[in-house]
C-alpha cells in the first residue's frame, strides 16, 4: 500500500471501529487488524487512539455546509433539516457522536472536538440563515443563532438519536419546519 | 449490612460505576468493591452487569411524575420544563441514559430499557398536558402527544446534553416555554 492509502485505511477502520464496539473498548490492535495494516504503521501517524480520534473529527469538522438561501425561513429550515436528517441518520451522528460524548465526561480533549465537529459547522449555517431571515424581515433583528439551532435541530435529535425512530412519520419534516418557524418567530 | 442494605449498596455503586467509567469498562469486581461487598453478594442477586442495568433503570422508571396542571399550556410546558432541566442535569440522564444508547446499539435488550425509563413515563406527562390543553381548547384536537414530546424537549435535551452549556442563559426555560408553545400550536 502506499503511505496514504495506509492512512486512509486507517482512518476508515477507526470509524469503523468506534461504531462496533465504542471508544472504551477500541484498542490500536483492532483498527490495525481491521486496517489490514501492523500496529506500528498506526502509531507511527498517532501516539494513541484519542489523538486519532480527535485528529479524524477535526478533518471530519472542516467540511462545512454552504447556507441553503431557499429565499424564505421556511425554505431553508426545511433545507436544514433535509441534510441534518440524513447525517443524524449516518453513523458519526448516530453512534460515534454519542460515543463521544459519554467519553468526554472522562476526557475534557474531547469535548471540544466533539463541539467543533457537531456544532461549529452548523452554528455558521444557522447563524446565516438567521441574518438572511433578519434582512427579509422574517426575524426580529438580534434573534440568536443559539436559539435557533436549539429550536431548529433539537426536535429532530431528540427523535432520531434519543428516540431512536429511524423511520419519521410521513410528513414529519414539513411539520417540523413549520413548527420551527413558529418557534422562532415566537 | 442487612440483605435489603447490600442490595442497596450495590445499586448505588452501579450508578457510580456507569457515570465513572460507564457501560463498556464497568465490571461487576468494581461494583463489589465501590459497594463494600463481595463479588459473590452481586452474583447471588444478578447474573451479569446487563441484568444488573436493566433492573435499576426498570425500578428508576417506575417513579412516574404527575401531570403539571397548571391550568394552561404555557404553564405546564413551563413546569415540564423545570423538571427537565433538573433531571437533564441529573448524572443519569447526562451521562449514563447517553451511555446506555451507545450500547444499545450492541445490545437490543438496553433499547427496551432505556426507552421505558426516559420515553414511557415522559410520554404519558406530556400526553396529559396535551389532553389538558385540547380539553381548554388551546391544542387543535388530534394534537399528538409525541410531536409534543419532541418540541418541548428536544430543544432542551440539544442543550444541556449534547451542547453540554450546564449553565443556561437568563430567562433560558421562560423564552423556551414560548417557543415551545408556539410550535405545538403552529
């Protein structure tokens, strides 16, 4: 293999790893077995398996979100929930996220790699699309970007990763914006 | 100790073990140990750290909370808030309910569990206020109690337990309250 595709198949077996069996239990011996590749090739790249972990989540976090700019508040929250669905259905969210989260209790590092990842991205695009809704008139000026992600991305967290109803009802999102909307504006 | 004592050590050194080291670490050598007892006094009451799990988290959901009445929907949203943003803070919820989840995903029984203590008594409270509020007329009949489980705690649970801001804004649960109202009856 070549160097990168070593560390390639190494970061896919962490993420692979972290969904079967949690950070607690993930040894550098499992990634580099489900890697195909030896443990010193693992620890030549990372001195341990929370700087591995932290190091993904950051390349993971820097992919950010354009703001939808659907021209409406309605339009872009049912935007915003379209692409928060699908990744709160993709494992990251739904098992390493939570993972993670548990961990960083124990592990202080690690909670701040957790809010960059889940949170930074999609607090720059809510915080944009609460600007455009200020400028069309849609939200009271100095309504808060904070507000709206607890509003806007709570709900469907609470339904998809608490719940665990990975199937919503018919019409669930549609409902949700409006309902959102309205929570917003209130 | 007394039997009903021991057993009642060792539930509350399993509550310590899993906001400790949680789920995946814990084991049944350190319960015995936190709790003062021997290894054989865990294994004569439960056959394994899963049962041991399943057991308190079934005797923690059984301690159902009454039904606010308030008298109008923005005060019972307002009182489910508070007991939420109490027992939200609560190392059970914070921690070990997140950890539990994490789990679930490899172990089918804890779902079942899991959803019973923090869904099913929860459920039944804010189907109350629901029925309350339709009775009053300010919730369209047919309103759906889960719907309102979502935005009522959605919203806070995004907060305190995956934001992790512990210390919330001033006025935080009041503003919330209006929101929430405001997208059930969107």
């Amino acid at each position: 293999m070549l160097r990168e595709d070593v560390t390639e198949a190494i970061r896919a077996a962490v993420f692979e790893e972290l969904a079967a069996v949690g950070f607690a239990r993930m040894s550098i011996e499992g990634i580099a077995r489900r890697a195909g590749v030896g443990k010193t090739a693992v620890y030549r790249r990372w001195k341990s398996k929370l700087s591995l972990v932290l190091d993904l989540l950051t390349a993971f976090a820097v992919e950010g979100l354009p703001a939808p700019a659907t021209g409406s508040l309605y339009g872009d929250v049912r935007a915003l929930l379209e692409v928060a669905a699908h990744a709160l259905r993709h494992p990251v969210a739904s098992q390493v996220i939570p993972d993670l989260l548990v961990e960083a209790a124990r592990h202080p590092e690690i909670t701040e790699a957790v809010r960059a990842t889940l949170l930074d991205s999609q607090r720059g695009v809510v915080a944009q699309v609460v600007r455009d809704a200020v400028e069309r008139g849609e939200l009271a000026r100095g309504a808060d970007a904070d507000r709206a992600l607890d509003l806007v991305v709570g709900p469907l967290y609470w339904r998809l990763v608490v719940v665990r109803d990975a199937r919503l009802p018919e019409g669930y999102l549609d409902d949700l914006a409006h309902a959102s909307v309205a929570a917003l504006r209130a």
